[in-house]
C-alpha cells in the first residue's frame, strides 16, 4: 500500500481545525503527514488558518489580511469547536515548522492566494521552510496556478501540486505547462481514468475523504495521498485493504 494518509488542518474531526492540539493528535494517531493552510498577515507574518478572515473560527471579524499578528495572537480559535480548546491561538508557520521539524511527517501547505494576492507569499514561505531545513519534506499547493510557478522560480526542488476541482484537457494542459510535481483533485472528479492520466507524469491527491466508501475508492484505485479530517478510519481502512491484497 502506497497511499498516504494525510491530516486535513490537522485532525480536525476531533479537535479544532488548524490548531496545535489538532495536529499533535493527527501525529498520534500516526498520520502520514500534515495538511494545512497558510495565509499572510498585515505585517507579513505566515499564520495558518483556512479562511480568509477569523469569523468562523473567533468571536471577532475581519480579514487576516488587515490584522498584525500581534492582534490575532490574542484570539481564542478554539472554543468556537468546544469551549474545552479555549487556549488555542493562532499559529504562525515559524511555530508550526519548529514543532513539525523533529517528526517523521510529511509537509503540505496550501497557499490561499486564489483570491487574494500577498505580495512575496511564496518567497516567504520558502525562506521559512529553508531555515527550518524542510524543502525536501514539503508540497506547495495552491488553486492558483501562478503561485505554483512562482515557487518553482524560487525554488525548483520544492514539489508543487495544483488543487483542482474538476480535471478536463484544460486543467491537463496546465498542469503540464506549470510543471507541477502533482494534482490535488476533490473526491467528486475521481475516476479510474482520472487516476491514470494523472499517475502518467505526476501524483494524484484526494481531497477532502472522511466516510469509509470514498476512502475505500481511493485504496482500490491506489491514489497517493488522501487528505482527510478522519485520521483513525482512514488508517484503520487502509491497514483492512492490505491485508486483503
């Protein structure tokens, strides 16, 4: 079995999404990797966080983008899954590299510059991921093609995967023409055809798989990295297929 088990925003079935106790738990479960997002702050600091403003996951509003991290550190991004993670705060990517840097984890981090634009994200990031020695570890992804190619500018040995929801002879040719190491595509665009294409020239990663059936399609279609907020039943599943093989 090659498939990987990847945990999307940490294990975020179980704990709040994003967060420092999402991604120790997703580490003891024995997940393969970690997914998550990074975003920039008004003062240019990386921090991790899905969304493009702390209204889902804080009692307060706005965009990330207009904050300094010195006022989103203050933030209580916890409670809003259980009033029991009250003390989880924002991370930044410096703390979550130092944290991940000494586990046998894989990296994955999305940038979100599909909407909006952070001037220099993609040097930043790889500046960051450079002095925690963790280029080698690391997948890019991103929806914006762009973004892909600018890291590749900087960086040609750090992977790239394109996120995608759809995979047509137009998303083909980009991916070819951005040279990206692999395609991330959501569960709905999944087909044994799809697979092969795909696996001709690149890897192919699911998003976003949590109920058994959707895992089980991926095992039997040998995917290599499925992103999941289910970490225990992804596992758990993968460990049935191989002793059925």
């Amino acid at each position: 079995m090659q498939t990987s088990v990847i945990a999307h925003r940490g294990a975020s079935a179980d704990r709040p999404e994003n967060t420092l106790t999402a991604f120790e738990l997703a580490y003891s479960y024995g997940a393969h990797g970690i997914e998550t997002d990074v975003h920039l702050t008004k003062d240019r600091i990386p921090v991790l966080i899905h969304d493009p403003t702390v209204d889902r996951v804080t009692q307060s509003t706005g965009y990330i983008k207009d904050f300094t991290y010195n006022e989103l550190k203050t933030l209580d991004i916890g409670s809003w899954y259980d009033p029991e993670y009250t003390d989880q705060r924002l991370l930044t990517l410096d703390q979550f590299l130092s944290w991940i840097h000494d586990k046998p984890l894989t990296i994955h981090l999305e940038l979100k510059t599909a909407k909006f634009n952070y001037p220099e994200i993609e040097k930043i990031v790889i500046e960051k991921l450079k002095s925690f020695n963790l280029e080698n570890r690391t997948t890019i992804s991103s929806f914006n093609a762009h973004s892909l190619v600018t890291v590749k500018q900087l960086n040609p040995f750090i992977k790239t995967a394109l996120l995608t929801n759809h995979y047509s002879q137009s998303v083909h040719k980009r991916v070819k023409e951005y040279k990206v190491d692999g395609v991330h595509l959501k569960f709905r665009a999944l087909t044994p055809s799809v697979v092969k294409t795909i696996q001709k020239e690149h890897y192919i990663g699911v998003f976003t798989v949590n109920d058994s059936k959707k895992i089980n399609q991926c095992y039997k279609l040998n995917c290599d990295i499925i992103m999941t907020d289910n970490v225990p039943l992804a596992l758990q599943l993968r460990e049935e297929y191989e002793h059925e093989q």
